[in-house]
C-alpha cells in the first residue's frame, strides 16, 4: 500500500507519457481507444471544445464530464485521506466468489441485479426509486452480487445510494458501477462500501488498466473489465491478473443493444478465458429466459441485468421470470 499511497504519484498513462513524449490521446489512439481525455479540468468546456471540437458520442462526453468531477473530488477530499479511510474500511466481500458459487448451485448464470434509476438511451426507468428497497429485494429473490449506478448526471446514481445499500444489511458483495478514470475514484468506491469496480476497456489504455488492477487487487475488490469488441478483448487477455470480464452488448458509443456479440466473441476466445479460468458476465438487453439461455449457451457464467428487472412493479419477483425459474441461495 505504501507505494501506491503516494500522493504525487501519477497515473500510469501519465508516466508513459513523459517517457516517451507522446499524448494520452495518442497512447490510447495507437490501442485503438476511440475517447480521447482533454486532461484539463480546470479549463471551461468552452475553451475544450474550441480545441478538441464537440464531444463525438455520449461515451467521451459522459468522460470529459468526469474528468472535471474527479478534480472536484480531489479538491473536496485529498487522495492521502482517502487512501487512509479505506485501509480501514471494514473488509470487502468476495465478489467473484459469490459468482462462481451462485452459478455452480443454481444450473444458470449468477445474476448481478442492477440498482439503475435511469440511462441516457432509455431515460428513466422507474419513477419511484428508492435503492434500498430495490437491492433488499434482488437479495431475497436470490441475487448473488448487486451492481449499484454511482453516476449522477448520466444516470441519475449516487454514491450516497452505494453507501445506503451497504449499511441497509444488504449482504450481496456490490458493484460500484462508474466511469473509472482515476485512483482516486477507486479508493473513494472502497469508503462507500464496494467490493468491485468496473473498468471499461472502452475508456482505459492498459497501463491505466493494469495500474488500476494491481490497486483493486491491494483493497481486496475484484475489478469487472468491461468489453465490448474485438479489440478490446485481445488487449484484456494479454493482461494479467484480470479474472473477470464483462462482454457488454450495448455499445456505450452508439447504444446500439445486440445479444451477439456475446456469442461471436465467446466464439472466437471462449478456449483462452477457460484456459486463464476466467469468468465472463453477459452484460445488457436480457429480458426473459430465452436471452439467458442465449448468453449461457455462449459461455457466459454470469448476467448483470438492470432495465428489465428495475422496471416491473416488483423487481425481485422480476427475478424469476427472467431465468424462468426462482434462484436459490
Ligand atoms: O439495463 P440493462 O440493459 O439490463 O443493462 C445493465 C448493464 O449492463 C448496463 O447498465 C451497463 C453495462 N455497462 C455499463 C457501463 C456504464 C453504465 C451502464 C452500463
């Protein structure tokens, strides 16, 4: 931990970046990351979009939002705080391994059910929303891990709703589902209660990649790394140490939602993750038993599933008709 809890230490694209002079855009552009970051928070949007021009889709703008959010946060609560806080945050809970079990007992993918109030392609989805009643009853209904929106302007989340889902004795390991740029929102995940972060393939060169790993795995979190492409998952294969990834059929780009691409790139890497004993999550567009039939089927060990359960009447009971069967734990 010592090492880490440097407070003038850098990011490791920043590193890489002095090393050999070239631009975070360009490191990331050169891996075939399409967001580019303006890594200047202290300057009005305006001023941004003068030089980079206009956001190009709703990933780099939901980025470009938060790289001014984590300055705010840095100012708010210092790193050296944080990284104090959360070595004495009570211990986390095994994520992965709530997965495997839950898959092994129950015959279909491990469910992380999504605590989600709203999204920019779909709007909100349910008007009266209040998370804990939510995350109690994914639990009851036989959960084995919840994923909870901590993004405020996109998705209508918050961390308060983390840190209220993790004192309501909710006992499912939880997700903090944000958009990770920084060690900072890291650390601050941990305080609030999470024992896994997403790491989206989408937003992150692999040195931030394996930077950010290596600090998950000294807070005992799992990291969930989010792909979506070809591309994106041979770059997270060749990384070491990631043991679960998240095959997202929405593209955070252009929200096109297609149930696939699960099954084209478990198809083409299924042998290697069975080889590395990784477990993969079906992410998004399921919506009754045959689409998690189809994502099985694929490969996947997992689902994470929001819309179609945080839109009926009654999320929990929405458990079981989603699998066709109630879950057990
Ligand atoms: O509501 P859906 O279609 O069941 O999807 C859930 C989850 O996969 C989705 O919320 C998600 C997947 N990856 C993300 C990254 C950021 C924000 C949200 C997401």
């Amino acid at each position: 931990m010592e090492e880490l809890a440097q407070d003038d230490m850098v990011n490791a694209v920043e590193l890489a970046q002095w090393e050999n002079g070239k631009s975070i855009n360009d490191i990331a552009a050169s891996q075939g990351i399409r967001i580019r970051r303006h890594c200047r928070p202290s300057v009005p949007m305006k001023e941004i979009e003068e030089e980079l021009g206009a956001p190009r889709n709703i990933l780099e703008k939901i980025i470009w939002d938060k790289e001014f959010e984590v300055a705010e946060g840095h100012a708010r609560r210092p790193l050296r705080e944080l990284i104090k806080a959360a070595e004495q945050a009570p211990p986390t809970r095994d994520f992965f391994g709530a997965l495997a079990s839950a898959y092994k007992r129950n015959g279909v993918p491990a469910l992380i059910a999504e605590v989600k109030k709203a999204s920019p392609s779909r709007g909100v989805l349910r008007e009266n929303f209040n998370p804990v009643e939510i995350a109690q009853a994914y639990e009851k209904n036989g959960a084995a891990c919840l994923s909870i929106l901590t993004d405020e302007k996109y998705f209508q989340g918050s961390f308060e709703n983390l840190e209220k889902v993790r004192n309501s004795g909710v006992k499912c390991p939880l997700l903090c589902k944000e958009f990770v740029i920084d060690k900072w929102q890291i650390y601050h995940a941990r305080v609030k209660g999470a024992d896994a972060i997403l790491l989206i393939a989408a937003v992150l060169p692999d040195l931030d990649m394996k930077y950010f790993l290596r600090i998950c795995k000294e807070l005992g979190m799992t990291a969930l790394i989010e792909v979506h492409d070809e591309r994106e998952m041979e770059r997270v294969l060749k990384i070491s140490g990631v043991q679960l990834i998240g095959i997202n059929n929405r593209s955070l780009e252009t929200f096109v939602v297609d149930t696939s691409n699960t099954k084209m790139l478990l198809e083409k890497h299924g042998d290697t993750i069975r080889e590395k004993g990784i477990l993969v999550v079906g992410e998004s567009g399921l919506f009754n038993p045959d689409d998690v039939a189809y994502v099985q089927n694929a490969g996947v060990s997992a689902v994470l599933v929001g819309e179609s359960l945080v839109k009926q009447e009654d999320p929990g009971r929405a458990i079981a008709g989603l699998f066709g069967k109630e879950l057990l734990h």
